[in-house]
C-alpha cells in the first residue's frame, strides 16, 4: 500500500542504545525534518545528544505519526512493540550487521525520508501474534510480537515437554530444548536458525519450530494464520523454563502454564521501498540462493 495523502506532522527519533556515533546522524535528521516544518520528539538517548528532552520509547510511539529508527533488527522489534496497537509506520535505518527489518541504510535516509513525505514508499504490513501465559486460570502476562514466541530451558535443564494444541486439536508433544512460534516475518530469524522454513514476510501463517526435538520425526510446522495455538507447560522436568518474546521480553513458565498464541488484529507497518522486491532483499540480506 502506498502512502498517499499521509503527512507527517510529528516524526520520532530512536536511536540503538549506546551507540555514540549515531549522534551526527540524529543532528543532522533533526535539522533536516525541522527545516521542513515536522515536529521532531526524541527518545531519551537522542534528546540526550541534541541537548533536549528525550521521551521514554513508549512515549515516542503515543504521539509521533512516523518513528525513524536508527539501529538494526532488535531496535526495530522494540519500537514496534512499543507502538502496540497505533497505527504508526516505522522507517528502519540499518545500523546493525544484518538488517534484514531495516532496510534502509544510512546513506538511502533523507532519500527515503523524500519519499516518504511525498507519498512513494510502500507500507508494509506486518503479521504480528498476541502472546499471552494463562496461569491458574489468570493471565499472567500479555505481550505483541512481531518475530515470535520462545518457549526454552535454561542450559542446565534437562528437555521439557511442550503440549501442543491448535484450535483445540492435539497437535503433538513436543520432547524438546524449547518451542518457537514464528510469524512469517520472525521466518527468517531463530526459527529459521533451528532448522524452520523462511516464509515471505508480507503472508499470513504461524510457524511451529521444535528446537532439538528428542525425535527426529518432529519436524517444524506451517499453520494457518487464523489457528489459536496453545503450549501446555507439561513438564519442566526440575528445570527453569522461560518464555520470550522477540527476543527481548521474558517470563519464567512454571508446569502447567499455557501459553496461547493467536494473530494480533493490529499488524506492524514497515516503510519499505516499492523498487526493491522481497526475494531481493532475502538475497542481499540472508544470501539466499548462492551457491
């Protein structure tokens, strides 16, 4: 979807924590916006560079239309958590090693910042899953992804047993180090490293992945996006057992937690360009396909 007749009054600035070197960027991209009538808000570690009162990362994402983030991947996830359930696009400027989320690098950052003013760049929308632990009955805790759910031991735990359900039907138990519930986008990350399949990331599926099944039969899963899936918290055979979120958010699983994971009605919207396809990207970022 392009975005024709935004305009972006209020753009937010979060920069990757304890990145020093980002603050000629932030400088820069401040004058830039200001220069061009735009309210500009900055996180903490940004208002700290400029001089200037910095917001919390949650505060940022209440009040701007657009947030620029400068850093990699993980920057990306927790802005977009912290956006929760506002309708406000993310532009990702890659300052990592990967990038595969942020897309843009430093030197495409006014260019697409051009672009998006005037309406060229395309909005991506995001699958993302709702994660909540359900403990005696009471919610325990509620948390949005955009990558996916963890649910692992601790090194020194032995395998936990993980039953799993979807939409009520048994899917199987999984004797495991863990379980990751992936979306489409989180494909390309944890889930793919143990072993899942890398899905497009503009489609609509959840990925279950078994982490070092105790049997080799059980292989990673694609289920329909509509699925409500729930991991019983079998047994954690003595062991500590966390779950976490996009890798960045946690709780520590007691046996018989569940943890439900459904679609979230609120995906993310990432600022892409429309020239650069997603088979391009996953060659450039991932070197998909070379030999």
């Amino acid at each position: 979807m392009m975005l024709r007749g935004v305009e972006f009054r209020c753009v937010g600035i979060c920069v990757k924590p304890d990145q020093p070197q980002v603050a000629k960027r932030v400088a820069e991209l401040d004058d830039w916006l200001r220069a061009r009538g735009v309210e500009v808000l900055l996180d903490s570690q940004a208002g700290g560079w400029q001089g200037r009162e910095g917001l919390e990362l949650e505060e940022l994402a209440a009040r701007a239309d657009l947030l620029v983030v400068l850093g990699g991947d993980g920057t990306i996830l927790a802005a977009a958590r912290a956006v929760g359930e506002r309708p406000v696009p993310l532009l990702g400027v890659n300052l990592g090693t990967l990038g595969y989320l942020a897309e843009t690098s430093s030197d495409e950052l006014f260019d697409a910042l051009e672009q998006a003013m005037a309406g060229r760049l395309v909005v991506a929308r995001r699958m993302r899953i709702d994660v909540s632990v359900e403990r005696g009955g009471r919610v325990a805790s509620r948390n949005i992804a955009l990558n996916d759910a963890v649910i692992g031991k601790s090194t020194l735990s032995r395998m936990i047993d993980l039953e799993t359900r979807a939409d009520d039907a048994y899917v199987t138990t999984y004797h495991a180090d863990g379980l990751i519930v992936a979306t489409p986008t989180g494909s390309s990350a944890y889930s793919l490293s143990a072993g899942g399949p890398l899905l497009l990331p503009d489609g609509a599926s959840i990925v279950l992945t078994p982490i070092c099944p105790h049997t080799l039969t059980q292989r990673p899963l694609v289920l329909p996006d509509s699925c409500r899936v729930e991991v019983l918290v079998r047994d954690t055979r003595g062991g500590e057992v966390h779950l976490t979120v996009d890798g960045q958010v946690g709780l520590q699983l007691e046996q018989g937690d569940r943890v439900w994971v459904v679609r979230s009605a609120h995906p993310a919207l990432l600022l892409v360009s429309p020239g650069r396809s997603r088979f391009e990207v996953m060659r450039e970022k991932l070197r998909w396909g070379e030999r």
